[in-house]
C-alpha cells in the first residue's frame, strides 16, 4: 500500500475518532450543514443538465 494511502486512512480513523468524541448537539449541526452541501450539489447537477438540454 502507498505511503499517500496510509496517511489518508490513518486521517480518516483520526477524524473518525474525533467525531465520536463531540457531543450529540454538535453532530445535529454538522448534520445540518452536511445537508445544506448535499442540497447545493443537488442543486448544481440539476442546473448543469438544465444548462445542457
């Protein structure tokens, strides 16, 4: 395995694990603005088949 593949999985476990230490309220709102970012790419997909056609 890649030492650039190592390093993005070690990253991620250390995220991982960073949040499962935030409080329940906290995770609300990281909820909250990954669905705000999930609503914009949704968005722009939406726009760039529009722009398409």
């Amino acid at each position: 395995m890649s030492e650039w593949i190592q390093r993005l999985i070690q990253s991620k476990r250390a995220y991982r694990s960073k949040l499962a230490t935030l409080p329940f309220e906290e995770k609300i709102i990281l909820l909250g603005q990954l669905r705000q970012r999930s609503l914009l790419i949704q968005a722009a997909k939406h726009q760039r088949r529009t722009d398409e056609s």
